[in-house]
C-alpha cells in the first residue's frame, strides 16, 4: 500500500482552518518563505562551484563581517516578501532598521510583519558546515493604513503567531510552527517540492547531548561551569556528549530529534552572550516550548522578555526541558 506524501503546500491550505484569523494571508505569508528559502537553498549548494563565498567587503550592524551569501539571502528574502506585497514590515538581522512596506497606503490590509535572520551561522559556509535561515512572524500592533513603527516589531516573543527556520544540511528542511506544534519538511531537490517529513516533532524530555562553545569556558558564569562540569561528570547516564557545529539552527534541529541542550551563556567579554532576541532566540524559543522544549536566558522564559531594541541580544539555553531546568537550577546558586 502506498502512503499518499503531503507536501507543504497542501498542508499549509488544509491547517489554514485552524489559524485564528483565517483571512489567507499567513498561508500566503508562509508560501513566500517557502519559495525564498528555495531560491537561496540553490544558491546555498553552489557555494564551492561560483565565486560567491567569502566576504562581501561590508559589515553589519552588529560589526561582523558579512559574507556574500548573507547579503544574497537577506536579498531574496526581503525581495520576495517586498514584491508580493505580503507583509508590511521586515526587520533582518542583516539590516540596521525595519523596512515598512507600503504600511501608510490606507488599502494596505497587509497586518503582519516578519523578522528575519536570513543565513545564521554564515562562517560555516566556507567549509561547506550546515547554514540556516530563522523568521518569526507578528501581527503589527499600530493600526492598518498607518505607518509601521519600531512597536510593531518590539513584542515580546509570546505574541508570535508563527516562526520556523530551514536548515540547509545534508538536505534541506523547513520546519515551522503556527502555535498547534511543529512540522518538518524535507526538500526533494529533484523536483523542488517540501514533503511532510517529521510531522509533530518533540523534544526529548531529557536528553544526552550539550552543545556549547567550550572555547569561552574560562568566561562562563560559575553556575554554567559548573553545568558543563556536570555533564561531563561519570555518573547515572552521563557523562553527556557534546556536539557544536556553531550553526544555531543545526544544533537545535539535532537536539530536538536526539535531546539535548543548547546554550551560549553571558561571558565576562559579553555580557547579554552573542544571540539576538528578536531574530533568534525567541522563533527558537516558539518552536522548543511547541516541541515539549524550553528557552531561558537562565532565570527568564525567553519569550516573556520585554525588547527594548532590534538587535538586543540575551543569553540563551534552549532545548530537552529538564535539561534546561537544570542548568537554571546550576545558575540561581550564585545569584
Ligand atoms: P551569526 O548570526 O553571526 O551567524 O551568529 C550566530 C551563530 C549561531 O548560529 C551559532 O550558534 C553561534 O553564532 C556560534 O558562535 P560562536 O562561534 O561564538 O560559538
Ligand atoms: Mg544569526
């Protein structure tokens, strides 16, 4: 017998029903992302063959260095959601404001807006590591037919009405949520069609693997050594294992298949640590808590944060819930 394979396409028109406002546009919205993501995947798979790697020669808000993908799939995303005139605002992490998109034009009936980190983990893409592209989506809070203002973007991650990412890895998947759980889709490349492959993924409640980047250990809080030496510790089933590819996206997708934690603490060097609220941490934070996860920044649920800026960054420990429990348990001890 053959299992009939839903694709992304006829799973966002038959879960359209049980969006809260169902006039089309999210459905609309998320076919966007799925053609962008396409678009860049292909130009993410050619990255040895076409003298596009490396660094464009510009640096971002944030002072890093942009490499020529980054400013590709910031490009292409924007451009797509720009030109359907899908949405009415776009924050990227690649960008030093909000973009608003036709928002004071009074027929604009467009009530959403998208933030987005178009390639993270972008140093990987040299070495042919897995990259990814995380968004999270709001319903502006000004009025349709006004101008978007930095309010409509400035919400704490618990207004979310969906948010996913695409892992561009040993394949291509787009895995998302509209707050009734999270799905996966794998690409078949061949004919460029998603497929419902990880329908109602879930983390692990406990889990084995700790991901971190050791490097910074002598900069960690004493309540995060402490963790790391923990799972290090023989004792029951650990010692754990770590696993750090430095691509967020990746490190999340294995965690929740297999359990495990991710964290990159505050250091002494960097006291909110190194990831963005807005384009980071709290879509991954939606996804974990829909997937049976958890996402703090050691005491705090991630998307009960108030932002206060666009390109704010919060320390963040997300994964296997009592994974996360426990190195929250490790930090209250010094506070
Ligand atoms: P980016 O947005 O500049 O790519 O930075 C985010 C990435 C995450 O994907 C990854 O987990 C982390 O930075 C790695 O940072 P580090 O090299 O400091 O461990
Ligand atoms: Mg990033």
């Amino acid at each position: 017998m053959s299992i009939k394979k839903q694709t992304l396409g006829e799973f966002i028109i038959e879960n359209q029903a049980s969006f809260k406002y169902t006039s089309g546009e999210l459905s609309r919205l998320i076919n966007s992302i799925r053609l962008a993501a396409k678009v860049v995947n292909h130009e993410v798979n050619k990255a040895g063959l076409v003298d596009i790697i490396g660094a464009a020669g510009e640096t971002n808000v944030q002072g890093e260095d942009q490499q020529k993908l980054d400013v590709y799939a910031n490009e292409k995303f924007i451009h797509t959601l720009t030109n359907r005139n899908i949405v009415c605002g776009i924050a990227s992490e690649e960008e030093d404001d909000f973009v608003a998109i036709n928002s004071q034009d009074e027929n604009n009936q467009n009530k959403y807006v998208v933030l987005i980190d178009p390639l993270d983990g972008s140093s990987n893409i040299d070495v042919n590591v897995s990259v990814g592209t995380i968004f999270s989506i709001y319903r502006r809070v000004t009025p349709l037919g006004t101008p978007v203002t930095i309010d409509d973007f400035l919400q704490k991650g618990n207004q979310q009405v969906a948010a996913g990412y695409v892992v561009y890895g040993t394949s291509t998947m787009l895995v998302y949520t509209t707050g009734h759980g999270v799905n996966g889709f794998t690409l078949n490349p061949a004919i460029g069609t998603f497929y419902l492959s990880h329908p109602d993924m879930q983390f692990p409640e406990d889990g084995k693997i700790y991901s971190v980047n050791e490097g910074n250990y002598i900069h960690f809080p004493q309540g995060v050594k402490d963790y790391i030496k923990y799972c290090q510790m023989e004792e029951g089933d650990r010692p754990y294992t770590s696993r750090y590819i430095g691509s967020l996206v990746s490190d999340f997708h294995r965690n929740m298949i297999k359990g495990g934690i991710y964290m990159y603490p505050k250091h002494s060097k960097n006291s909110n640590g190194k990831l963005r609220l807005l384009y980071e941490c709290n879509p991954m934070a939606f996804l974990a808590e829909q997937a049976n996860g958890k996402a703090s920044n050691g005491h705090t649920r991630i998307m009960d944060i108030e932002p206060t800026e666009l390109h704010q960054r919060v320390p963040f420990f997300c994964g296997s819930k009592n994974m996360v429990e426990k190195v929250e348990e490790f930090i209250k001890k010094y506070e």
